[in-house]
C-alpha cells in the first residue's frame, strides 16, 4: 500500500482563498516533499522539509511536518487560477537506495 | 540543459508486442527511476536506479524489465505487452545521499502515454 495519503482527494475554491491538502504517512522519514502536476504533464518539485523541521515557506507555500502523527500539510495562500493541479505528497525508504512512494494525491480546482 | 527526456511521447501497442522505453538526463544524476501512473491515481514506482549499474524493484514491477546503461540513460522494457499496462509512465532522476541517507528532490520528464489494445 503506498506511504503517502493525501487529503482531501479533490479541492474547488475562489481565487484569492487559502487551499490546505494534508498527508499522512505511516514508517519514519529523513524528508517528506511536495510535488505539482500540471493535467498531462510531468511533476514539479515544490518543497523539501527536513524530519527536523516543523514548519517551511516557499512563497505563498507553507508546509508543516507533525512527525508525531507522521502527517504534513501544504497550504497555498491567496490561490490564483493557475495553480490548478494535481498536488502529491511524497516520501522515500532507504533499503540500499531510495524507494520513493507517492500518495494518490489532491486535485486542486481554482475558480476565476 | 534538456534535463529529463523520455521517448516516445505517445505508443499504441497491441497486446504481446514488445517495446522499450527510453530515458536520459543530463544533470548528471546518479539515481534514476521509472513510474507508472493510472488516471485519478498517484505515481507507482516500477524500478528504480540508485546508481549506475544497479537496479532494484519498486512496488510494481511484473512485467517490466529495466537496464541502466550508462550514467545518463535507463530504459523501461515491456517484453510482452498487457491491456493492464495502459498508463502514462514517467522517468525521473535525483541525486541522493545515502550516507545522509536522504533523497533530493527528483526530476521528472514529460511522459510516455502508452494504450495497449
């Protein structure tokens, strides 16, 4: 079963709204990071936070990490229409290389 | 910089026909990997590359065989095409610190849509 759980599975706001997808996964991590995907298109990195790290920005992103209930968040504030994607939580376990696992991941629609 | 290309773009395969993906990067990236993804799905990992000369099986591998030929390049192989192996497939490669043991962000090419009829 894959590690990486997001919800919820599908999101629809006005732009200008805040927009939060959560994650959960399930063994411990050294990394938890954020992908965007465009329809059709291949994924984007968007963020990168560390185990020891609570809480991380990148613009109008915030990601926060709870490694106590193995869960993240992905907040996008002041949502525009382009950012209408698909966005995946992702994490890796280490068994002599990093085997990467992706959540089903949260459909994010924007209305103009 | 191209970063990751994939080839073909689109295939149409019939069902026990034979093909091979291709994958090459440029950033000179040591891992590498291959995904499949089913729509309203996530990414499944099918093999993956953690370096040169090494692969190792991800979540769904029957069916696929993978070869890493060189630094730049890792090919996906269908040897005998199934329906169920429908899917967009993505390359994407990363540099990784196993002493850290922490993965990098990974980059992705654009994607093979495969239909196999």
């Amino acid at each position: 079963s894959q590690q990486g759980e997001e919800d919820p599975q599908a999101l629809s706001i006005q732009e200008g709204e805040n927009a939060t997808m959560n994650c959960s996964y399930k063994t411990s991590i050294n990394n938890l990071q954020w992908y965007r995907q465009n329809s059709g298109r291949g994924l984007v990195h968007l963020i990168l936070i560390r185990s020891n790290e609570r809480e991380k920005h990148s613009g109008r992103l915030r990601v926060t990490l709870d490694t106590s209930k193995k869960s993240s968040s992905l907040l996008i504030t002041a949502s525009r229409a382009a950012d209408t994607a698909s966005y995946f939580c992702a994490t890796a376990l280490y068994t002599g290389g990093f085997k990467t696992i992706f959540g089903a991941g949260t459909r994010l629609f924007v209305k103009a | 910089n191209a970063g990751v290309t994939q080839t073909p773009k689109f295939q149409v395969l019939k069902t026990g026909q034979s093909m091979t993906l291709q994958c090459a990067q440029d950033m000179n990236h040591n891992s590498m990997y291959w995904y499949r993804q089913d729509p309203g799905m996530g990414l499944r990992l099918i093999y993956y590359s953690a370096s040169e000369g090494t692969t190792d099986k991800g979540e769904v591998p029957n069916g696929y065989n993978v070869s890493r030929l060189n630094k730049r390049e890792f090919s996906l192989r269908l040897e005998s095409a199934a329906p169920s192996q429908t899917s967009v497939y993505f390359c994407a490669s990363s540099e990784a610190s196993a002493g850290a043991m922490e993965l990098y962000e990974q980059y992705f090419g654009p994607g093979t849509r495969l239909t196999v009829t």
